[in-house]
C-alpha cells in the first residue's frame, strides 16, 4: 500500500473519529491490525472514557490472500459475528471480547467501533500465561454455534480437515512447485485418514487467528480475544495448534502447554486429538509455502522451514509430539 493511500485511509479514519465526536489519542505499543487489513485507533470522548475504532481498509492490488478468500470478507465476517455477538451476549458475560458502540454504514461497513480493553502491563511472556491460554480455548469450545449457522452476509470460515483439503486443491498449481508430486500424494493420503479420525467430532466455534497479538490481558488479570476477521467453526484443536506453532516461547513452555491440552483426552480421544493438531499444521505449513512461493518464488527464505514443518506433522512422531 503506498503512503500517498495510507495517509488517506489515516485522514478518513479520523475524519470518522470527528464525527462521532472523538479524539485520538496516543498509540500503545503493538496497537495494529495483524492482517493489515485495517486501522485500530485509540480515541477518547467526553469525560475520559476510551475507545478503539477499527477503520477497515482495501486491500491493494499486490495483496496474496488465501486461495477462495475475497478481500471484502475479513470485515464482514468480523463484523457478523460481533452483531452474533450483540444479540446472545451484549455484555460480554459469558465470551471474553470487546464490545461494540457502534457500526459504520456498508456492508461490509467501513468501521467499528469497540470499548477499550486497558492492557495489563508487561511483556506478553509475563502477562498471558498458560491459564489464560488454555481458558480461551475452552471458552471457544463452549460457545454455541447454532445460531451462526446459516446467517445471510456472513461468509463463515470453515476450519476442519475436509475444508483444509478443500482450500489445499485451490493450491494446487503453486504448491506442487514447491512440495513435488510424492509429497502432494502423502498430503491426500493423510488427509483420507485425518478426516476418518475426526470425522462425528462436534465443531466449535474457531477464533481461526489466534496468538499472542490477539490476546488482550487487561489491568484486571482477565483475557479477552480480539480482530475476529478469522472467525469461523469446525476444529476444535484448530487455534491451539496455530498458537502452538507461531508462539515464540522456550520450547519447555510449549511442551507443557501441549501436555496440558492432550494430557485430558485418552484411548480415540486422544488420537483424535493428535490428528486433530497436525492435520492444521499441515494446513498452516501449506499455506505458508504457497504465500512465499507467490510472494517470492523460487527465494523464499521460509522455504526450508516450512518444508520441515510440514513433513513433521504429517509423520506425527517423537519429534513433532515431543514426550
């Protein structure tokens, strides 16, 4: 995106803080849109009160999106399930987010507005620790899907082993480059059995981004999910294992938090949940090699690790379930 338009989406934003009669204020540290698909800015109205405006912003024409994906869904899908939301939980009692103020006209519509989460202090490896974690995940697995089913404007996403194969057929073409004719056949044949395995699991609400910059711990000690542009059902082990896989942590941290997540589930249960885990590795090492083969061809500097990535999780021994 080039500055002459950012400085542009910058000027409409706060030209939209104006008009709801609010100030920007100054920027904490690590305010941004992981996607850069939009614009957070902390504002302040009468009285004191703050409040965080995302300002959604088109995508520019160089942007690599998933394989199917269209730029105009991440605000949608973010703003249909606030509005789901507003209507089973407008307080925000039983699901950890933000709420939401007000809506910009549109659909998708140009804004949000939310309440500010005050930040607890510290660093995240300080902050938001394995309970937090964990808490999230089973919050997720808790909430109820039925009314998300089916609702108009709302393209759902789905994360689940037949929709991962789904998505990988789409990349066919970029990733056989990469990955070579032996290892797309193991990627279908792993996904024969990855679908047997977890095939009758009942789906879960599936936050489908989440990590460490979408995990807000307030001054109170409590955690809450944000940037839901992601949000979909199926999985269940989807976002444990996406925030397993990109976390920064000591490798003793991670093998504790994956103890305490399989350490619940015995016999099939426990299977399952293997297969659950790496079936979205290899989704996630696949659309990681297909965006840097599109991005920079034969250069990726992913590429290596990637590869190892993927060829761990779809052998899912010792060396991807460490003991």
């Amino acid at each position: 995106m080039s500055t002459t338009s950012t400085e542009t989406h910058w000027q409409d934003a706060r030209t939209v803080l104006a008009e709801l009669g609010l100030r920007e204020i100054e920027q904490p540290r690590g305010l941004m849109s992981a996607q850069r698909t939009s614009l957070p800015i902390l504002a302040e109205g009468a009285g004191g009160k703050r409040f965080l405006l995302k300002y959604y912003l088109p995508l520019h024409a160089a942007a690599i999106l998933p394989a199917g994906a269209h730029a105009e869904d991440y605000g949608r899908r973010e703003s249909g399930f606030y509005r789901f939301l507003d209507s089973v939980d407008p307080d925000r009692r039983d699901f950890p987010a933000p709420r939401t103020i007000a809506f910009g006209p549109g659909d998708p519509p140009r804004w949000v507005l939310f309440d500010w989460l005050p930040f607890a202090a510290g660093p995240a490896t300080e902050v938001i620790g394995q309970d937090q974690v964990l808490g999230l995940l089973h919050k997720l697995a808790d909430m109820p899907i039925d009314r998300l089913i089916g609702r108009r404007s709302f393209p759902l996403e789905h994360w689940d082993p037949i929709a991962y194969l789904d998505e990988i057929r789409h990349m066919y073409d970029a990733v056989l480059v990469v990955i070579g004719e032996a290892r797309w056949r193991g990627v279908q044949r792993f996904f024969g059995d990855a679908v047997r395995w977890t095939d009758g699991r009942k789906h879960v609400l599936v936050h489908g981004d989440f990590c460490e910059s979408n995990i807000v711990v307030t001054e109170d000690g409590l955690p809450h999910l944000v940037d839901f542009e992601c949000v979909g059902i199926g999985n269940r082990d989807h976002d444990f294992a996406t925030f397993w896989i990109r976390s920064q942590r000591r490798p003793e941290w991670k093998r504790a938090l994956l103890g305490r997540w399989i350490g619940g589930a015995y016999g099939g249960d426990r299977i399952r949940t293997e297969w659950g885990i790496r079936s979205a590795v290899v989704h996630m090492a696949l659309r990681r090699l297909r965006w840097g083969y599109v991005a920079h061809g034969d250069e990726d500097p992913r590429q290596s690790a990637n590869l190892a990535l993927l060829d761990a999780a779809l052998d899912g021994g010792a060396s991807f379930f460490p003991a």
